[in-house]
C-alpha cells in the first residue's frame, strides 16, 4: 500500500530489490537532508553519516529540521523525523567526521556524495573505486548544480575534478533551497536507476536556474588518473548469472597471473589455464583470462570479497 | 543390434537416441567432468535415460584425462583430442558391451569445434561404426524433436559449460598434428585409467 504510487511505474519486483538496498548518505546538508527524504520514503534503508549540529542558517534549505532542532545532532534528528515517516526500514547513523580511519562506515549498495568539501568526496572516491560501490557525486551552490555517477570500472571522480585546497562555499557565495532540493532529487532518482540498473545516466549534468540552462557532459576515463588508472581494468568487472543461470560469473578484460595465485591460495585442481581453488570453503573457478566462477556461491558480498581478493594476487 | 549412446545431459544426444530407439537396443554412456562442472550434467543424464527407457547408464569421471589434456597439448585442439579419447574409452566399453554402434547426437555447423573436419579426425581414433542420426539437422528442428518428445525440459536447465574448453578452438584438424600432439601424453594410460572409472548407473524405468 505505502508505495502502491511508485509501485505503477517502477514494478513490484524493482520495489522488492531496493526494499533490501542500502545507500549510505554523507553530509545532511541540503542535499543530503533531502535526499534522506525522498530515500525513507522510498522504502530503501539509509546509512547517515555527519558531525554537525543544526544551527538556524540551515533552516533555510535543509528541510527535515525544525526550529526545535537547532543545537542538535543532524544524524540523530535526521533519524527520528525519518523513522516517523517510514518505520519500516533500517537507518543507522554515525555522528562521525568521515576520514579514511573510519572510511568503511560507507560500505553499503550505493553512497550519495551530499558533502561540502572535496577532501571527503577523494576519500569518498577512492573507497568506493576499491570495493565496487557505485556512488553519485552532487554539489550545489548559488543556484548552480551538478551531479555525476561514479560507475566501478568508468570514469571516477579523480579522472575529472583536481584536489585544490580552496573550494567555493554556500557560507560566502549563497545557495538557493531551489536548486538544492532539484540537484538532490535527480540524485536520488538516479541512484535508483543505478541499483535497478536501469537506463542511468553516463554524463554529468549541470544546471543552472539563472537561465534554466541543462548541460550534459560526456566523461571519459583519464589515463593518467592516479586512482582508476591501471587498476581500471580489473575494477572493470560485472557479475552475472552464466547463460543458463547455473553460476554466478565475474568477467575481466585483464589477463590474471595464474602463478601468483598459485602460491597464495588453495589449489583443488590445476589445468594449466583453468584452476579449481578452495577459498573460505568455496569453489572458486579461475581462469587465465580473467573470468572467476562461482560454483555454488550466490552471496554477493562474499563474491567480491573474493573476486578483490584474487583480482589484488593476480594481477 | 546394440548401440552405446554418447549422453552428454544436453539437448541434442537425447533425440539421436530417440531417433534409434526402435531400432536398437541401446546403453548409455556419460562422462563428467566434475569437479571442473557440478553435477547437473549427471543429475540430467540419469533423468534422460529414465525418460527414455534406457536402464544402463554408465558414468565415468574424466576431469583428470582432461586435465591432462590441458596441461600437455595444444589447448586450441582441446575439444578434438579429448573427444578423441572419449571416443576410444566408448569404443572399449562398447566392446566389452558387445555393441555394434556408437550413437551420439553430434550434428555439423553448430558450434566450431563440430565441424566435418574435426568430426572426421575424431571418428579416426576409433574403429567401431558410429551412428549420427542428427548429423545434418539444424538446432530449431532439433529443440522442436527434444519438446516432441519431452527431454527438452530436463536438457534445460542451468548447467556450467565446460571451463576448460580454449576460447577460440581449431575448427579445422588434420590428423597428423593430432596424432603429433597427443604423443605428448599417454593415450593408452588414460585409456586404462578411465575404464577403471567407469560406474555403472542402474536407472530404474519410470
């Protein structure tokens, strides 16, 4: 019944899929107070992640607080108005500073990008780029914006934007509620059709409400990117069921090195170019070219614990 | 007349054999690889042969010979020698069977290492005729035989494909480089070997 509306257009089946989804959520500014919004309300759980108390200048824009909030914590604010709007999915909250001691509080389905400052957003990058965790990068500020999803294996954050030490801020160049809430919206629209793998965006989107101006901006891979380059390939895998959906298959475009692998796990049988490993009690099977099978596995978690695991030895 | 049946557990043996069957009585033979696969192609070979009123099925392991296979020749004629092999270890079994055929369900122009070529190299391994009922037909008349006759379902379902096939085999082989490549290994001792690992699979008519 809650969301027999979305339910017309997305299907039963996609409201199932993101039911069991979690998209970790960084920063509960403007962005990402609505993001939470629209995400609680959309059934899907949330992981929260800020270190700031609501103070009346945010009022303005970050539109799950109150008046009555102010000089409280965001996340756990944010946590009892969304718990009153959806009780039945999760939302865990961590009122931490995201640093890269306590990166892997993102770990989830998908991260929304909803920050202020670029050192996070590298850190951010840089762990999803890792561990195959797709994530949608939004900023905003006066009344411009701009999303961008960040796909394991395509372009990543550090192919296009440079660390610079000062960055624009919202606190001396303003902000618009307007372009915050649509920047936001489109983000969680499309960490949706991510998760649902459908039809999601490949270019950046800029926006500009001064002239209502919607540029789309085709982004290819740099090679000399520090994080993605050479490391390209072997993040460049997709998992899927075999043709007649007996095994779970990772592919790779990348060659694995066989005699490292070897050395470094159990190996049950060895056809020179084929091995039948044991790894955590799994049967894993490898190829030279690069394809990892699963025979029996289905846990998706374990799976790419595994594939990192072999794609890290191997390459 | 007798035949040994090649029974892979896919779509294409079952119906030769139900091409045959009122002709022939007929066995049935199936060789795994697993642990390189899982054990449907078994699961589904024994199902066969209940559907098709077969009682003997014989099951021999083969993952080591095709290990072997893979280790010491040409991985490109993979497909070539170790059908080759197989063929040998039928023909014997066949012998000790007394067959007069083998009956297998090959059929040209389906997958690259089924060509006239390759299936004229592997037939020279071995001496005892070899029935191919489906040689000429195309996989649509195939598949709609297979629904006809009801093996089309337990063919179907998920199987692992053989992982340690090349990915680009030979599709042509001439049977002196066979013959060279397979001097690297000891035909005559993995002949030996499989036929002491042949189990026989008494299928109970359903």
């Amino acid at each position: 019944m809650r969301y027999s509306r979305q339910e017309i257009l997305i299907g039963r089946e996609a409201q199932d899929l993101i039911r069991n989804k979690i998209i970790a959520i960084v920063g509960l500014g403007a962005l990402g107070t609505n993001a939470a919004n629209l995400l609680a309300r959309s059934g899907i759980n949330l992981i929260l992640i800020d270190y700031d108390k609501i103070d009346l200048t945010n009022l303005q824009r970050q539109n799950i607080f109150t008046e009555q909030d102010i000089n409280k914590n965001k996340v756990e604010v944010a946590k009892n108005y969304l718990e009153k709007v959806n009780q039945d999915i999760k939302i865990k909250v961590y009122n931490e500073k995201l640093d890269k001691d306590n990166l892997s509080l993102i770990k989830s389905d998908l991260v929304l990008d909803c920050t202020d400052n670029l050192e996070t957003r590298f850190l951010i990058n840089e762990f999803c780029y890792k561990n195959n965790i797709p994530f949608v990068h939004a900023a905003a500020i006066q009344d411009k914006g701009v999303i961008f999803n960040i796909i394991p294996g395509k372009a990543c954050f550090n192919c296009i934007y440079k660390f610079t030490g000062d960055i624009e801020r919202c606190e001396d160049l303003g902000v618009l509620n307007t372009i915050t809430t649509l920047i936001s919206s489109l983000q969680v629209n499309e960490a949706i059709k991510i998760l649902l793998n459908k039809n999601y965006e490949t270019n950046l989107i800029r926006i500009n409400l001064s002239n209502n101006n919607i540029e789309k901006i085709k982004i290819n891979k740099n090679p000399n990117c520090e994080i993605c380059k050479g490391s390209s390939t072997e993040k460049n895998f997709e998992l899927k069921l075999c043709k007649t959906g007996a095994t779970l298959t990772l592919r790779t475009n990348k060659p694995l090195n066989l005699e490292k692998i070897r050395k470094s796990f159990g190996v049950l049988r060895d056809a020179k170019v084929t091995l039948l490993l044991d790894i955590d009690n799994e049967q894993v099977i490898i190829n030279k070219n690069g394809e990892i099978i699963f025979k029996t596995l289905r846990d998706e978690d374990k799976i790419m614990r595994i594939a990192n695991q072999i794609y890290q030895i191997g390459r | 007349m007798k035949a040994l049946a090649l029974l892979s557990g896919g779509f294409d043996s079952p119906v030769a054999i139900y091409l045959m069957k009122n002709k022939l009585e007929t066995d049935a033979l199936h060789f795994s690889l697993e642990p390189f696969t899982n054990d449907i192609p078994e699961k589904k070979s024994i199902e066969l042969c209940k559907k098709l009123g077969i009682k003997n099925l014989y099951v021999i392991n083969h993952s080591r010979e095709h290990e072997e296979i893979v280790n010491k020749c040409d991985h490109r004629y993979y497909y070539v020698i170790s059908r080759r092999l197989m063929y040998k270890v039928a023909e014997e079994l066949a012998k000790k069977l007394n067959c007069d055929y083998l009956l297998d369900g090959c059929n040209i122009g389906q997958v690259s290492s089924q060509t006239l070529s390759n299936l004229s190299v592997i037939t020279q391994a071995i001496n005892i005729p070899v029935l191919r009922p489906l040689l000429c037909y195309d996989k649509d008349q195939i598949i709609k035989l297979a629904r006809k006759i009801g093996t089309y379902e337990l063919s179907k379902g998920p199987e692992m494909c053989n992982i340690l096939g090349p990915k680009h085999p030979h599709t042509r082989s001439r049977l002196e480089i066979i013959e060279k490549e397979e001097s690297k290994i000891n035909i005559n001792k993995l002949l030996e070997d499989s036929l002491k690992n042949i189990i026989l699979k008494n299928v109970i008519k359903t």
